[in-house]
C-alpha cells in the first residue's frame, strides 16, 4: 500500500502484462515491496526523532531519486509539476504529517500494530467514497469496514481481560491519523492532471522535508540528539534504498504488471512487518493480534477482490 496513493496516475498508461512480461516485473515487484515492509523496523532501530527521521528521509530520498532518474533516463516534466502545484503541495504536506504521526506512534504501542492500524485507510476510502466521489456504498463494502472496525478491536486489547488498550491507545490513534491523512491522499492524487508518478514523488519528497524541516525547528532539539554509526547507517538505508530506489523499482513493476496482481502483492509489505517485528523487534503478538490482523488485512483484500 505504500505507493497507492500515486500508482492510479498510471493506471491508464499501464498495460496489461501478457506471459513472460508481467512474470518477469514480480521479482521486482516483491522486492519494493519488502523494502516498504522493512521501513517501520528501521525507524524504531534509529532511535531518532521521529520528524528528524521523515526530514533526513525525504532529503536524502529527493537526493537519490534525481541521481536514479539520471540514470534510467527519467526527464522531470516542470509542465505538467506547475500544472499541478498547489495538489502536489497539499499531498506533500500530509504525506510528511501522515510519516511523522505513523512514526512517532512507534513510542506508544508496538511496530506490528501501528502498521496493522495505518494498513486501515483502505477503510477509510470506503467510507468517505460516498460523499467525496460519490461512490455507492455497497453490502460488501459495509462488511469490509465492520470487519476491520472488529480487526481494531482485537488490536487495541479491548477484549483481552486486563487488556493494554489504554497503553497502547495513544499509539494506535496516531496511527489511524496517519491512515486517515493517507486515505486523503488517494482521493487528492485522483485529481492530478497529467502528471506521471515519478513526478509526483520528487515532489512529495521534497515538500517531504520541507514540511519535516519546520517541524524538527520548532519541535526538536537537534543538539540533544545523539547520533550512532547505526542511527547514521539506518538514515541513508531509509533515504537511498527504502525510499528512491524502492519507488523506482515499484513503478518499474507497476508499469509491467497487471493491476490485480499489484494489489495482490501490496501485502507483502505489512506482514513483513508484523513478521520482522517478532524477529528483529523481538515483539510478542498474541492471538487477538493475530485475529485483528488477520481481520484487517482480510478485509482491504476482500474489497480489492471487485477490481
């Protein structure tokens, strides 16, 4: 789901993979996809801000995005950016508030359940697409939401006795304000005017630091901050490989592959969190987490199953 909010600029470009074609566009596909998966657990690692992280992430991301543009001939059309400013600028601006409350909810609850609970604006989509688009809310729909409302349930703790739900509560609602600012995003990105994806994205990474950059001035003691050979090592992970070269090869794929099978694969990212969140994080995830992940991701797949 990382690049949703820009893959559907494509969708009319994008043609359908035929044989040995879209075949070939999965390994790179799967390969993004992890990367995306990755991003949470060397967030927490860093143990930085976590306005500090989305600056140097969006830096070092507008960075290595021109150098990889370079190299696979890639031309920024300024046309098309102008055209489009004032959105680019809005989707740019919640992009960097929707990493940075997803990020610093990491201190409150669990890796696996903040990313479980920003993997829930697909439900919000669903529910805002009556009054902002105008699309029917249909049964399978309803359902879809009442499942991941279930899935948030089990999440919080709520129906475990002596449960950590107002623990982990803090965290759980920092990541559904991201989710809700990136379901925003998708509703904003429909409404580009030919503009491609790599443009948007050199875009968003830079109104990315900006917006970060007046964050860390007003938020952040920069001086307090103590910087470790892994904290630095994680950042230009974060910015060279997880973020440019993860967008480039996720629309290099996109382009190759058919629609369903991008969606199909999107969730490769979050259950590898949840699984590298056990294993590196050393996370405990018990059955109600199981169950609400399940019921979370089951539901956004169930309702992508119609395209």
């Amino acid at each position: 789901m990382a690049a949703s909010a820009i893959e559907k600029l494509d969708n009319e470009e994008a043609f359908e993979a035929q044989g040995s074609q879209g075949n070939k566009m999965i390994p790179v596909m799967i390969c993004a996809q992890l990367m995306f998966g990755t991003t949470a657990i060397f967030t927490k690692l860093a143990g930085l801000p976590a306005s500090f992280i989305c600056m140097s992430r969006g830096c070092l991301g507008f960075i290595f995005l021109l150098f990889l543009y370079a190299v696979i001939g890639v031309k920024i059309d300024f046309s098309a950016i102008r055209k489009n400013l004032v959105l680019l600028i809005i989707t740019g601006a919640s992009l960097a508030m929707h990493w940075i409350l997803v990020y610093e909810s990491y201190a409150y609850t669990r890796v696996a359940t903040s990313s479980l609970c920003f993997y829930t604006a697909p439900i919000f989509v669903i529910l805002a697409g009556p009054f902002v688009v105008g699309e029917k809310m249909t049964v399978k729909k309803m359902l879809c939401v009442l499942a991941a409302l279930l899935g948030l349930s089990f999440l919080s703790g709520f129906w475990q006795a002596g449960g950590s739900v107002g623990k982990e509560l803090p965290g759980i609602l920092l990541s559904l304000s991201g989710a809700m600012l990136y379901a925003m995003e998708i509703f904003l990105c429909k409404k580009l005017k030919g503009i491609s994806s790599y443009d948007v994205t050199i875009v968003n990474m830079l109104m990315v630091f900006i917006v970060s950059s007046v964050n860390v001035a007003f938020r952040v003691d920069v001086s307090a901050i103590q910087f470790g050979g892994l904290s630095v090592v994680i950042l230009f992970i974060l910015g060279a490989m997880n973020t440019a070269t993860a967008y480039v090869l996720y629309f290099k794929a996109f382009r190759g592959m058919q629609a369903h099978s991008v969606a199909m694969m999107s969730y490769i990212s979050p259950v590898t969190t949840v699984f590298l969140s056990a294993l590196v994080l050393r996370e405990s995830l018990d059955v109600y987490d199981l169950l609400g992940g399940i019921l979370i991701l089951g539901a956004c797949f169930v309702n992508e199953m119609k395209r």
